[in-house]
C-alpha cells in the first residue's frame, strides 16, 4: 500500500486541502495531458503551415491523449532517459502509426513545452480563483449591507479607539477582495504567456523549417492554447511566475487578516462574531467538551504563512544565461503547493464568509466597556469648535479621558460635570455628543461604494 508523503495527500487530512478542480489540474496525468495537447496543437498548425504533411498530424492527433500514450509508459522510459520530454516524445511516438511520430516536437525544445503548458495550467487555475474571489466578495457584501448600522468598537494598537460598525469592516474586507480580482485581471497579460521559438528562443529551427512562418507559427499554437505570444525570448525570464506567486501572496495576506479579525472577534471575553461550527459532529477538544474553536480561521492563517514562504523563495531564483535548471525544480516544488494551498484558503473562507455567526448584542456591549471613554475624540473636536483652540480642548479633554479611567468613574458620567467643558455644552449636547451612533462619518455612503461597485 502506498504511503502519503505530504499532508494534503494524507486519507484523513487530504480532503482539508485544495479545491478539486484545483488538484486535478496539477495531477501528473494532467500535467502530461497537457504536454500531449501542447505537442497536438504544434503538429497541426505545422501542417497548415506546411511544415509536416497533413496526415502526419491527424495521426498525431488521433493518438494524442493519455490512452495511447501513458503515463506508466512515459514514466518506464524515463528511468533510462532522465528527461521528462523526452519520455513523452518516444512514448507518442511509438503510438503513431506510420512514420507520423518522426513529426512530433519539430524543431521545438523541452521549455517550449513547459513554459507554455505551465501557463496553460496558471490559466485554469486563475479562473477558479477569480470565481471563488466573486464569491467571497458577495459573501461580504452581503455581511456589510446587512450589518451596516450595528455599532462594535474599532481597534487600533488593540485598543478601542472609536465606534464603527461591523457592516464597515465587512466592507473593508470585500474591498480586499476587489483589489486582489483586479490585479489578476491587469497580471494576465504578462502571466499567460506561452514560447514556441525553438532551442534560445529566436525561432531559427522554425526558420529553417518554414521561412517566414515561425512567429506566425508561434501565434496560431498559442492562440489554440488560449496564450499570447510573446515580443521575444521568454524562456530566460521568469519574472512572470513571480509575480503569479507574489499575487498569491497578496491574497495570503489579506485572508489571513481577516481570519486574524475573526480569531480575536471569537475570542471567549469578545464573542462578538463565530465561524460556522457543525454542533452535532464537530469537535473541538479530545477533553474540553465545551469548546468551539476556530479551526478555519487557524487553519487559513497558517496556510497563508506557508504560501508567501514559498512566493519569498521563488523571488530568489532567476534564470542564468538564457537557460539553465536551477528554477525549474522550484516550480515543480512550489507553484503546484502554492496554487493548492491557495484553493484550500479559497475554500475554508468561501464557507467562513457564507455562514459566518454575528453577535450584535455583544458587539454593544463591548463597545460600552469603556464606558464613554471612547468618544473622546468627538467631545474634543466640538470642544475644539466652540473655542476655536484645538489644542486647549484636546488637552483639558485627555485630562478627564485620564482622570475617568484612573479614578474608575464612567467618561460619559464625568463629563457632565467636569470643569472647562460643561460650560461650553448643555447635558443633552453632551449626551448627544458621546453617543457612539452619531459619530459614524460617511458609514452608508462607503459602504455603498464597496458594495455597488
């Protein structure tokens, strides 16, 4: 019996990581399929070029799947070649009939292969990020217009500092989400890139072999790929794969951001908000009975640590000469875990985002913990306004703020009678200005701008 080597193909843990779609399109009968689907669109846009005759390429193409050349056998003939291409062109080759296997691969080199292959693989993958994002966002834009008017403190330097509502930080974390859809939108154009140019990359075996034909040649392949064609050279130039990692670590970032709000808004003291927990069969603690952890959220934050390990690592290759091998073990090592993990991220917070538990009630009750204290900066501005000495009112109110909190009188009591401020306000206007609903600036109108766009 085989034996899982890395968690996510673990029979217990696998099925925590990485969306299906995702998985499969780094599968290794996959990764060959492509190669076969590479190679059948090359054959046949030589034939209508005039490069190989025709019926060498319906035959190439008639033998062009994983049934006539499979991945046992390509593996079998690698054992002795120590080159992936290779094994796939000999084991294609022995499927033809004919003399059509002496056509397959004619005057391309292995990167032409990869490279492209590996864009097309960037470029499903990109799409069922793209739809995950969409439905994230929704998510949140549903959590944001209907928690839009309920009050909980927001935080800064983990300390409360003035009221929000969650509905804004819903908002703030769907915008999130719209940066990262537009930065693959605007990527694409540099990401899915493919190369048919031959050994270094200036097309001279497709020159000798069609004149004039080769970067038209080029264009139709990738065309048939759903890829553009590149200006020159790509092979040299990995910067494009960084920056599809360096993307994924951007989205690492902001999911485990808002994982890290949810964690501490879960915390027992805050309760203010509760990832999805399945009470009759979800367990918490071999022990504690009682407890309901965040295992989503604990699970993205780790998940996005290890995606921008591995997006740092990638940064720290590049491509000598114009070629050599060095990066290409680190793709094969870390852009399929990378695009897995991601999925996995995708998935965990698509189901944390859909069912996620508010707790209005305990929101206001925190917001209250300061007992007015957090309304000082209203009470300092009006004051400001009345005297025109903003100074002088932010002093004399830090004074009470300080004098409230030391001496464990409520701010909103303390206020009313406290010297130097209550001469400027009557009680109401003071009640008025320390009511945490009245000092929510542009809350609607943001909001709707996230929402609506």
């Amino acid at each position: 019996m085989g034996m899982a080597l890395h968690v996510m193909d673990s029979q217990i843990y696998g099925e925590d990581f990485g969306h299906p779609k995702v998985r499969e399109i780094f599968e290794e009968a996959s990764i060959l399929n492509d190669w076969i689907q590479f190679e059948v669109a090359l054959a046949e846009v030589q034939a209508e070029l005039g490069f190989i005759p025709a019926e060498a390429a319906r035959e190439i193409k008639a033998k062009g799947n994983l049934e006539h050349v499979p991945l046992a056998r390509v593996a079998g003939i690698y054992r002795k070649t120590m080159l992936s291409s290779v094994s796939m062109i000999r084991a294609f080759k022995e499927a033809c009939e004919g003399n059509a296997g002496e056509y397959i691969h004619l005057g391309a080199t292995t990167q032409d292969c990869f490279d492209t292959t590996l864009a097309m693989r960037l470029k499903k993958v990109l799409e069922v990020f793209l739809a995950d994002l969409q439905e994230v966002r929704a998510n949140l834009n549903h959590l944001a217009d209907k928690y839009r008017n309920v009050l909980m403190a927001g935080i800064t330097h983990g300390q409360q500092a003035l009221p929000v509502t969650f509905g804004y930080n819903a908002a703030i974390w769907s915008e999130m989400m719209a940066g990262h859809i537009e930065r693959i939108q605007e990527a694409k154009k540099r990401i899915l890139v493919g190369t048919v140019a031959g050994a270094v990359g200036n097309s001279a075996s497709f020159c000798l072999l069609g004149g004039g034909n080769a970067l038209e040649m080029q264009r139709r392949v990738l065309h048939r790929l759903g890829l553009q064609p590149p200006r020159i050279n790509l092979q040299p130039r990995i910067e494009r794969l960084t920056e599809f990692m360096q993307i994924l670590a951007l989205m690492s970032v902001s999911f485990e951001k808002i994982a890290d709000d949810i964690f501490l808004f879960q915390r027992s003291e805050f309760a203010q908000a509760e990832e999805p927990f399945d009470t009759e069969h979800q367990i918490s603690s071999s022990t504690m009975p009682q407890k309901r952890n965040p295992f989503r959220c604990e699970t993205i934050k780790a998940l996005s640590k290890k995606v921008r390990s591995n997006a740092n690592g990638f940064a720290e290759v590049h491509m000598r000469d114009l070629r050599d091998h060095t990066p290409f073990c680190l793709e094969d090592l870390v852009i399929a875990e990378s695009c897995i993990l991601t999925s996995s991220i995708l998935e965990f917070f698509k189901f944390v985002s859909a069912g996620l538990v508010i707790k209005p009630e305990n929101m206001r009750r925190n917001l209250g913990l300061s007992h007015g204290l957090i309304m000082a900066e209203p009470l300092m501005l009006a004051l400001a306004k009345k005297t025109g000495r903003k100074e002088t009112g932010f002093a004399l109110v830090h004074k009470a703020a300080m004098a409230s909190f030391e001496q464990g009188v409520p701010f909103d009591q303390f206020v009313l009678e406290y010297p130097g401020i209550r001469e400027h306000f009557s009680r109401e206007e003071l009640r008025n200005l320390i009511d945490p609903a009245n000092y929510l600036g542009m809350n609607d109108q943001l909001i709707n701008d996230v929402i609506n766009d």
